[in-house]
C-alpha cells in the first residue's frame, strides 16, 4: 500500500497469474492538493475471509502518464485507437522509467 514513485522494466522471473481480483478506483487528494488516483484490488474468489483490500497503489499525474505509456507499448491497439495529440503518448519516449519529450 503505496505511492508508485518510478515505473521501469523489471527482471524477476515472473508468470501469469491463476486467480483473478476486482479492482476499485477512487481519487484522493494529498496534504499539497495534487490529485492522486488510488486503486485497490480485493481478494480472489478463493479467500477464506471476508473480502478485503488485498494491494493498494496510488499514482501522481507524472505516474499515470508513465503508466498509460507502457500499457500503449504493451497493447498497441489501444494506441491506435487513440487520436493523436502533441500529449499523447505516442509523442514522447521513456529513458530508465523517466518520461522525456521526443524531438
């Protein structure tokens, strides 16, 4: 339960998951204004207990655009299905998880 504070590749040796979550999202405003955007997963339809928040992140604007970037790399329809804007995505380019403008 966290704020995301970078968004870069990973190297852990990973798998696809068996289980599946719900997902809830609110918005939440920290101690400075800025809007934060909060999900929270909960539990798998095989928890014993009472469903409950399981994992919650938070992302900052800076985040969520980072993030949108890399589900258009990972999906590449739902970049093409968007009109292009000068800030789209598909406008800029990512170094070691820090979003830069392209040129």
């Amino acid at each position: 339960m966290a704020r995301i504070r970078s968004i870069a590749p990973g190297i852990q040796s990973i798998r696809a998951h068996d289980s599946e979550v719900d997902c809830f999202f609110n918005t939440v405003t920290d101690a400075t204004g800025e809007t934060l955007l909060h999900l929270s997963t909960f539990g798998s339809d095989h928890r014993r207990s009472a469903p409950k928040s399981s994992q919650s992140i938070q992302l900052d604007v800076a985040m969520a655009s980072q993030l949108i970037e890399v589900l258009y790399e990972t999906f590449p329809s739902l970049a093409a299905a968007q009109p292009t804007t000068a800030h789209s995505p598909a406008s800029s380019t990512r170094t070691n998880g820090r979003h830069r403008r392209a040129d």
